[in-house]
C-alpha cells in the first residue's frame, strides 16, 4: 500500500477520496481495479448496500498530496484514521511514536490545470447545512467536507453556471505532531512531590532518559512534551532532580579494552536550558558510575562506582566534600535518611536574629520595639529560607558485598562514620534500599524483602521468590507507607504498616512487556517504563489509570461538550438548538430560567466561550434555518446518528416542500428529486439506497461503466454482465457474455444465456416458462440466477419478494430503486422498513431513514416519540411545519407543546 520513499498518497487517498464516502462522487475520477475485497463494505452495512453489489476496489485520481514522509526501515506508517463527522482531518501513526494531524484546506480561484489531464475541477458548494445559501447568509467553507467541495456530475449531465460557484483547489496543512518515545530502554524520574509549599507553581514533571542520550521531560496533568533536551552522548542510565526545575543525569559510554569508560554527569536547569558537567573534568576513562543519590533536602549528592569509592558532593556549591578512600568497601545498595536537623537549626538562628534585634533597638518606644522586632523577624525568616549559608546534618546508610550495613553522617564540610550493623544471615546480597520515616526496607538478590521498623528495633524477612529485587521505591505523602517494588519478571506494592502485599503485576500472566524503570507520579498511582517502548500510568491495583479531561492543564480551552454532566449537555444541545422566547440567538446561558447550580452554569457558559468567531457569527445569524442549525449542531456534538439523521431529514423536507410549491406529484419527486443536480436536485450518493431512484439508477449504470474499463478476468466480467442484466442493460449484457473464450468451462452456459437474453419475447407461454423456471431454480437454492430470470421477463417485483422472503433485503431494496417504478419501489422499501422495526432486529434508526425518503414524515415522528427521542422528535416536527410538508392541527401541536417541555430550557423569568 506504502512506497518506499514517502506515504503521502496514502494518506491522501484515504482523506480526500474514500471510496464509500461522497467523495466517490465528488472527484468524478474512479477508476476500476481487479479486486474481491468491498472498500464500501462498512458503509454498506449502515445504509443498507449488499457488499456484493460494490466488490470492486476503486482507485481514484490524486486530488491533493500532503508534505512527503521518509520511510525507512524502521519508520513506517501504522494506522490512518480519519475524522467521521467533519472528513476533512486525518490522524497518521508511524512506527517511530510519531502522531500526525492533517488538516485539509480548501482555496477557491482559478485552478492551473495541466493540459493533458482529464481531471473534472472541483467546486465549491452553493449550499451550506443542507440547505441553499441566502444572500447575506454566513458560513463557515471548511466546517467539513461537503461545504468545502459540491458534488461533481456523474457521466451525461450538465456542468454548472460558473457564475455560482468557485473552482476549489485543495491543500493538506499540519495541525498538530505528538513526538514518540525513541527505542528503549529507559531511565524515569518523577520530580519531587506536592505539597503546601510548592503548591503554587508545582508541574507534575516526569522526566525520561532515552538510549540516545537525550532527556524528555513530560508533563503528566497535559500529556504533552514539556522539554526535550540532547544531554549526553550516550545511553542515560538514571536521573535525580535537585529540585522542581533542575535534575542531574548520567550517562556511561561503552567500555574500552581496559574496562573504563566516559562517564557524564549533567546538571541541568530546566527553565533556562542551560546544561553543565557538574564533576567538571572529571569522568574520562575511569569506572562506570553505578547510581547517583540526592539527599532529602537536596544538599548532598552521593555518587557510586563499579570498582572505585564513592564521592561526596555539596550540590548547592558544586564541589567535591570526600572521596573515599581506596579501602572503602564496595557499594552495593545506598540511601538517604529522610530525618535531618533543619527544624532546630533554623529555629537557633531565628533565635539568635531575635536577640540581636532586640538589643540593636532597647533604646526605642516599647510599640516601635515590638514592631521592628517582628518586622526584622519576619525578614530574617525569608532570608533564611533562601539563604545556602545553612548546612543541615543528614544521614545515608549503605550495604557493602557483605550485607553489612554502614551509617554516615555528613554536615557541611564534615563526614563522620555512624553505627555499622552485621549482615543479616537471611539476607543474600543487598541490591536496594529505601528510607521512609521510621521504616527501612532491603531488597536482595534472591527475592528477599527485609523490613525495619527503627523505632521498635525489629525487623521482619519476607521471600518473595520473585528473584532479583532491581528497585525499591516509596509513595510521597505523610504518613503514606506504600511501597513500589521491582523485580525482573514484574513489580508488586507493598503495604509497610502491615508488610503485606497489595497488588502484582508479573510477565507472562498479567502483561507481556518487561518492566525496565519505575516510579511513582502520585501518592496512588505508579509510572513504569517498558521495553515496548511505553511508558505507562497505572493505578496501584496495577489497572490502567485515567485521568479526568476536564483536570488537565490545557494550554487553550477546548470544545467538548462531553466533559459536562449529561443534564448540562443536553441543554447546551437545546439552547444551541432552539430559543423561542426570543427572536435572536444569544451566547449568554444565564438568560436561561435553568434550575441547576451556578457551577453548572459555568460550565456551559464556558463551552460556549470556547466556539471559535466563526461559529458564534454563524449560529447567531438570523438567516441560519432550523435545519442547517440542527445539521451544524449535529457536528458540533459530534453526533454521527443525528447528522445522518438531519442530513436525510434536510433533503427530503425541502425535496417535499419544492414539490408542493411546483405542484409536483409526490411520486415523480421521490423518482426524479427536484431542481437541477449540484444545487439540491439529489441526496448525496454516500446515502446510497436513500437517494432518489433515478439518480441512484444512472450512478449505478456508471459505476458498472467504470468497472468495465479495467476487465483483467472472467470472473470481473462476469459480476460486470450480472449487473448489466439486472440495471436491464440487455444488449451490453450479451455482448460481454459472448466474450468468454471457448476454452472456458463456462463458455456454454455464457452462449446459451446471451441466446436466451436475445430471443425473450412478451408473449404470455415463454413468460410463464421463464418464470416458472425462475420459481424453481430460486426453490433450488439459486437466488441469483432466479432473479436474474425474474427481471428479464420485467417481474422485478417478484423478484424484490422473493429475495426479501429469503432474508436478502439489501440486495432487494437496491433491485427496487434500479428496475421498479415510484409506487411498486415504496412497497418494497416499506417493508423493509417493518423488518428493520421488528424485534429480531431492531434497528429502527435505519428504518426512520428509510421512512424519510418515502415521504413518511408523521411514521417518522411517532417513532422518534416512541423511541424516546424527544429532542429530535420536537424538533423534526417543528421543521415540518415550517417546511409545510405536515400540517399543522390539534395532535401535532399538543405532540409538540409535550416535546419542547420534555426537552428545553426555558426562557428568561420574568
């Protein structure tokens, strides 16, 4: 389907030129291709089309390209998919994450053609919503695809009158481009967590280290990129923030002969971009960094080798405080205690800062004192707060090859060795550990979780059996105890307090990735990164987490009326819709008499705000009809049952309405339709069997014509005479069956049919005979051959019985609309329509459909009553009165007084 050096017919044939949509018509530029598979088969399904009758595949003219993509190897194109209601916006998905939004243009003006090219011109549309455009009226050309481009004429009809519409030339623009993930693996790191100091200017940030030594820094709250940042040179292989707005980050090259490597540790400052090493010139050719740890108050950083001691660094000077000595034993697992002595430290100098300033001011006014004092307080408090000149005492412990474990103290530029506690016999070697109040937890390499409680001194051994514990991580938030551990076939939680497991998540039973890093990004909820190149939000239990729209950060307020309670949506639907207290259109929802809570209302009045100009100028306009106004608010909703539903409803309505200002016979509207084709002569073709009958009849007749010009097989031509048969295209049926070559198995039967086709006389014996052959062979099971018989004796509407009798009842209403007359053609679509109603199918919705192209408005309104349609049943009844197609007496006007109160706000209390 793709080429090799880019995918942009791709994606415009699928955008501009979808075979069962409109655009089949509008581009005027099908073509046949050999083919069994049915491109309108999902369409066929919803209007009614046998899939058989369309199992050509179509292939069309290019109209327009979007902006060339390089394919590779490793960059292809997954999934296209196309927006429903408007058409005329698409969205690509490439191997690489890459997720892009295009958008189709339409430009009215003299088109440049080439010379050569047999391409009709597009034009512009003379209606908008439906319905003709009035002189003054406003629209909005690329609401969707059928206002930016009109019908174009099947084969045999007039062009239309330059002076009402405009050449249109149509360009792809992109709107939007989502950046992917690159290959893994990764390293994550959620930035420090809420609280009520940093509550005000605090960004959920996760940042994410990448195989190519960069570092996207993702916004959870919007979802979106918030930074990417080419950090390294090399795989990152882990991340600590030092603070809401900067992180360090390391990075490890291969190793060389000698087993050294480039070690890289950056520091970064998110706001400004501005990236520096933070160990200076040190990292050339020397061990592997094995991990890197942040104290709790971002004053310290501890950095581990493979086979070096560790170093301790001041963050805030950037400095190196001690590099151990060269009998230092081995690091294996490292953390930070969360408990430190900054309280009594500020607490000293707040005192020291009080005395001073008293003394400084004894000689004063005992109110003056007072006040100064507090004032002088309150500035050495801020002062304090930012100053770097306090150096708090903290703490970390680590384990070494042994299990055993080591106490250090480090305050300002001291170090001092603490309490060294034996190897746990229990215990294999230490992989991790991690701190939290009054609990320490350490994990092994054989699975083991070993749980200290420090106030209670005592300890519990819980195995696992899940091997190796990469990771240990605990939940923010006071008092929150919860543990996210990692192993190599999965992650579990853990519940501290109990010390009992509280949710798993195992390789091979619950998912089939492998879990490379994890985190937590809340206080209930885990970020894990995965080698199928994912990074994943999840809920405790290990579920997918999702997040409520109406929570996220937008950058621009969007319209989705969804995001309200259904009560509130409905009636921003009504109010859109219908405002009879007043002779204008109004924006303002507090106009309403709507009895529900002002939050509520907000709400509303802010999907409102959220409508661009364009669309406010447009449904304000006196001009706009009630059914262009229930059409465009159809696609506002995104509404796909109620804009096909109005978009029938549109034609049909003014279709009877024209016909009874001509004095034309109902009959011959629904035959022929009224007024000239491009203005509002016909339903558009991608309703199918809802169309007129003689629009549909020439459309089918120039589709058969267009499957007949790329014949490359028997079987091609022979679904090509079927059809011919059926449309009564008898002298081209039998020239393309006198076509199959003689050493065809089907040559003889193809003769003697051409024989038969040729020599079918009126005459009431030969009648009989064929009809009682067809009788037989349809009994026999041959339902195609039986109604192929059927209407070459002109008996298509035993035919259309019989193939409804049989369950066929697509393939019965399409032969109605090709062979039978207005009155015969209604009988058959009726009772289709009551099958559609029966219970063993139950699709009324369709069957409504069918109704509106018969003229059957009051069946139509008691359905819509009957199924609870109140809304647009009120409406629907509202527009036929208008249009004059239903009168206007006591059942309906009582019918439409319950509707309005069943379903609209009311007007302004007086």
């Amino acid at each position: 389907m793709f080429g090799e050096s880019s995918i942009n017919t791709a994606v415009i044939q699928s955008a501009v030129c979808r075979p069962s949509s409109r655009s089949q018509l509008r581009q005027g530029c099908g073509r046949v291709k050999p083919s069994t598979q049915a491109p309108s088969a999902s369409l066929s399904c919803i209007i009614g089309v046998d899939p058989e009758q369309s199992s050509q595949e179509l292939v069309y003219d290019l109209r327009s390209q979007c902006d060339a993509i390089r394919v590779t190897k490793t960059v292809r194109p997954y999934r296209l998919v196309i927006c429903p209601v408007s058409e005329n916006s698409a969205g690509l998905t490439v191997s690489d994450g890459r997720v892009m939004l295009w958008e189709l243009k339409a430009h009215t003006g003299r088109v440049p053609t080439n010379p050569g090219s047999s391409l009709s011109p597009l034009y512009s549309p003379v209606s908008f919503c439906g319905a003709p455009l009035a002189n003054n009226q406003k629209r909005i050309q690329e609401l969707s695809l059928n206002t930016m481009i009109s019908q174009t004429l099947i084969a045999g009809e007039a062009p239309p009158p330059s002076s009402s519409q405009q050449e249109v030339q149509l360009k792809f623009l992109l709107t939007g481009l989502l950046s992917g993930l690159p290959l893994p693996p990764f390293a994550i790191r959620m930035c420090p967590p809420l609280t009520t100091k940093n509550i005000n200017h605090y960004q959920p940030l996760l940042a994410v280290g990448t195989s190519n030594g960069s570092v996207l820094v993702y916004n959870l709250t919007s979802g979106l990129l918030h930074k990417e940042l080419s950090v390294h040179s090399c795989e990152v292989r882990g991340i600590e923030w030092v603070s809401l707005t900067s992180f360090l980050s390391f990075a490890t090259s291969t190793p060389n002969n000698m087993g050294m490597v480039r070690n890289e540790l950056q520091h970064v400052d998110l706001p400004t971009g501005r990236c520096f090493a933070f160990r200076g010139e040190r990292g050339t050719d020397e061990q592997a960094i094995e991990m890197i740890k942040v104290s709790h108050l971002k004053q310290y950083l501890v950095v581990v080798f493979r086979d070096k001691p560790l170093e301790l660094w001041d963050i805030r000077t950037g400095t190196l405080l001690r590099e151990m000595a060269k009998n230092f034993p081995t690091v294996t697992a490292l953390e930070w205690s969360p408990s430190h002595n900054l309280k009594s430290l500020k607490k000293k100098q707040m005192a020291a800062r009080e005395a001073m300033a008293r003394q400084t001011v004894s000689d004063a006014e005992p109110s003056t004192v007072e006040s100064s004092v507090i004032s002088m307080m309150q500035d050495a408090e801020s002062k304090s707060e930012t100053s770097q000149a306090i150096s708090a005492r903290e703490h970390f412990v680590f384990t070494d090859t042994d299990g055993q474990v080591y106490h250090i103290t480090v305050e300002g530029n001291a170090v001092k060795d603490g309490a060294r506690i034996p190897p746990d016999g229990s215990m294999g070697s230490i992989a991790c550990i991690a701190w939290k109040g009054d609990t320490l937890v350490l994990g092994d390499v054989d699975g083991n979780l070993n749980f200290w409680d420090l106030k209670a001194r005592l300890s519990r051994g819980i195995p696992t059996h899940r091997g190796w514990v990469k990771k240990i991580r605990f939940a923010p938030g006071k008092g929150n105890q919860k543990l996210l551990v990692m192993y190599t076939d999965g992650v579990e939680v853990w519940d501290t307090k109990e010390v009992q497991m509280v949710s798993s998540m195992r390789i091979g039973r619950n998912v089939n990735y492998r879990v490379l890093d994890i985190d937590w990004c809340t206080s209930d909820k885990v970020v894990l990164a995965s080698d199928d190149g994912c990074i994943r939000v999840l809920e405790m239990a290990m579920k997918s987490a999702s997040y409520r729209m109406d929570e996220q950060d937008l950058t621009d307020p969007v319209w989705c009326p969804y995001l309200l309670l259904p009560r509130a949506s409905f009636t921003l639907k009504a109010f859109l819709l219908l405002q009879p207290w007043s002779g204008t259109f109004t924006m303002d929802i507090s106009q309403v008499d709507y009895n529900e809570k002002d939050e509520i209302k907000g709400l509303i009045q802010e999907q409102l705000n959220s409508l661009s100009n364009d669309m406010k100028s447009v449904l304000q306009d006196p001009e706009l009809s009630l059914l262009q106004r229930c059409l465009l608010v159809s696609r506002l909703f995104g509404d796909e049952s109620d804009l096909q539903f109005w978009s029938v409803a549109s034609h049909y309505l003014q279709s009877f309405a024209q016909a009874r200002l001509l004095s034309v016979p109902t009959a011959e509207a629904l035959q022929h339709g009224v007024g000239q084709p491009g203005c509002h002569g016909y339903l558009d073709i991608c309703h199918d069997t809802l169309c007129e009958s003689s629009y549909f009849q020439k459309f089918q007749l120039d589709r058969v014509h267009l499957q007949e010009v790329k014949r490359s097989s028997y079987e091609h031509t022979k679904k090509c005479a079927d059809q011919l048969l059926l449309l009564g295209q008898t002298d081209r049926a039998v020239q393309l069956l006198l076509e199959t070559s003689a050493d065809n198995s089907s040559y003889y039967c193809d003769s003697l049919k051409a024989c038969l086709v040729t020599t079918i006389t009126s005459s009431g014996p030969s009648q009989s005979t064929i009809k009682l052959v067809a009788t037989n062979m349809i009994a026999n099971g041959k339902l195609a051959e039986g109604v192929q018989l059927l209407c070459l004796i002109d008996k298509a509407a035993d035919a259309c019985r019989y193939l409804q009798t049989y369950g066929e009842w697509n393939r019965a209403a399409w032969l109605a609309k090709v062979r039978l007359n207005q009155a015969e053609s209604s009988d058959v679509l009726k009772r289709w329509a009551e099958h559609l109603c029966s219970q063993q199918v139950n699709q009324k919705s369709k069957a409504m459909l069918v109704l509106l192209s018969l003229g059957c408005f009051h069946k139509v309104g008691e359905m819509l009553h009957s199924m609870r349609y109140f809304d647009r049943a009120a409406l629907f009844i509202e527009a036929c009165l208008k249009c004059g197609v239903m009168e206007a007496n006591d059942s309906t006007n009582i019918l439409l007084s319950v509707l309005l109160t069943a379903v609209g706000p009311r007007g302004p209390s007086t």
